[in-house]
C-alpha cells in the first residue's frame, strides 16, 4: 500500500513561508497543517505571524488557535493533532500541505518519532526553575549533561523552558530525551520544500517585519493576554518577543530596548531554525526567497512532478 503523500515548506522566520503557501493554493486543493509551536496558542496573533484572516479564508489552516494560552502544549501532542489532520484532509481529496518553521515538529512527523505522552510535572518543573534562578541556568544545563549528554546537540540549551522539559521527560520514563529522534516507521511520502536567502537579506527582513508587527498593535496584544491572566512565565511567553514585550508593559524596559532585544533574538532563532533545516540536508529542496516570483514556479513544479508519480 503506497504511503500519503505530503508536501512541507521549512525555512526561517520571516522568509515567506506562508505566502508560497498561499501561492500553491490558488493552484491546488491543498489544505495547510501548521507546523509551528506558537501558532498553536489562541490569542497570539501580531506576534506569531498567523496568516490573516484573508490568507485562512483562501485555504482552509489546521493546527492553529487550538489551545489557550495558559495552557501547555506538548510534541506529542501535536503529533496526535497532525496525524489526524492528515487523514482528514486527504479523505477529502486533498493534499496535506505543513508549513512551520518549527524543525523538531516537523521531523518528528516525517521521520515517525516515537514520543511517550509524558504529562507535566507542575512540581518538578517548580523545583528546577527555581534552582535555574538560584543557580544560574547552566546548572539545569550540566544536569541534562549528565542524564542525557546526546541531547545537549539537540536540545535549545538557552531555553530553560526546553531543558527542563528533556529532564522532565527523562525522570518521567528513564528514556533519555535524545533517544525521542529515534525513527519509527515512516507513514508519509513526503516533498520538503526549503525557502532561504543571504543571511543579511533574511536579517533586515526580520527587523522590517518586527517593525510592521509593532505598528499592527504587537503590544497592544500582549497587554491584552496579560490582563487575561497569561504571565512571562506561561510557555506560551516564551515566544521570541512576548517576554520583551511583556517588560516593557510593565515600566521594566524601554520600548527601544525591547524593539532592538526581540530583533536581535528573531536573527538568533533564524539561526536556530538553519540548525534544524540544513542548506546540505539532501531531503530539502531549497529555493531561493529573493526571487518570490520563481520560487513560486519552481515549487509549482516539483509538486506537480511529485504529484505524478
């Protein structure tokens, strides 16, 4: 029995992922699952670059606004939410098209990871954030070291948030956190279609499109989730902008100096995604998003030829 054929667009932040999505809806049934850790809260729309209202309504998206805010999010769920969402689609006819820049979700779709639903431990999460506050958080970064030293490679080890998670798990199961990359079977025929530019183009890119966000209201969102109870410590805050935003609401920090924070931080997270979304990783055909116009006609194409076998 042949496998479902998928189609993914990957690339950094700001890159246009989801307008070359938008482009091959108006050529094909598609359907977008998105691939993106942060789309996935309700509420957080400015910040997480969602597709607007008139995007959505020229294709149907999944996997966005389904949790609250305060809420958790998990892999593995997303993982139950994907695969779900890929059956739905293609039992219409359609094509499953994911489209993030969340690389660990993204390859733990594809690659069939084998991810143990390890609920959170409001407890121990406590205890280590408050050891990361009083020791500093490179004594969480030398435990996840010493459980699990394979992990430190994958791992967003600036994250607290992310370590904790991988200790949490590997208290949880004794599994260490790495050994998750582990392939299962694969389920999908997949196409996975990259879009990169010159990295100082990608730059001022961002630093454009955090400008625009600001002027869209950015802070008047974040001002609005903290007045619903939604604090810097939710997961959900640690969303590359909401922090800095959050400080600057709260008299902490300029608006200047949170503007230059969350630009500098945005070309850090690009650089991140570039570790999960390799220029040489042979599965990726990379198109350049400097000529949108082409990169357009080329994916066009390879998911035609894709289509046809």
């Amino acid at each position: 029995m042949s496998k479902q054929k998928v189609v993914a667009i990957v690339g950094p932040t700001a890159v246009g992922k989801t307008a070359l999505a938008g482009e091959l809806a108006r050529r094909l049934p598609v359907e977008v699952i998105s691939v993106d850790s942060r789309q996935v809260y309700r509420g957080m729309d400015i910040g997480t670059a969602k597709a607007t209202p008139q995007e959505r309504a020229l294709v149907r998206h999944h996997l966005v606004d389904v949790v609250e805010p305060t809420d958790d999010f998990s892999l593995a769920l997303f993982l139950d939410l994907a695969h779900a969402a890929i059956q739905d689609i293609a039992a219409r006819g359609k094509l499953p098209l994911l489209v993030g820049g969340t690389g660990q979700y993204l390859w733990a779709l594809l690659e069939g990871w084998r991810v143990p639903p390890v609920p959170p431990d409001p407890a121990f999460r406590a205890e280590m954030e408050a050891l990361a506050r009083e020791q500093g958080r490179e004594t969480l970064v030398q435990r996840l070291a010493q459980a699990d030293p394979q992990a430190l490679a994958i791992v967003d080890t600036r994250n607290p948030r992310r370590v904790i998670r991988a200790l949490e798990v590997h208290r949880a199961t004794g599994v260490p956190w790495s050994q998750l990359r582990a392939r299962g079977e694969e389920q999908y025929d997949a196409l996975v279609l990259g879009l990169t530019m010159p990295r100082a183009a990608l730059y001022r890119r961002i630093d454009q499109r955090v400008d625009a966000m600001l002027a869209a209201g950015w802070a008047d969102e974040v001002r609005r989730l903290l007045g619903q109870g939604v604090t810097p410590e939710h997961p959900s805050m640690a969303s590359v902008g909401y922090w800095e935003l959050a400080a600057y609401i709260k008299g902490e920090m300029s608006l200047g100096d949170a503007t230059r924070n969350i630009k500098t931080a945005s070309h850090r997270f690009a650089r991140h995604q570039y570790a999960w979304f390799r220029l040489k990783d042979p599965r990726i055909h990379w198109l350049d998003a400097s000529e949108p116009a082409k990169a357009v006609e080329e994916a066009a194409k390879l998911v035609e030829g894709f289509l046809s076998f």
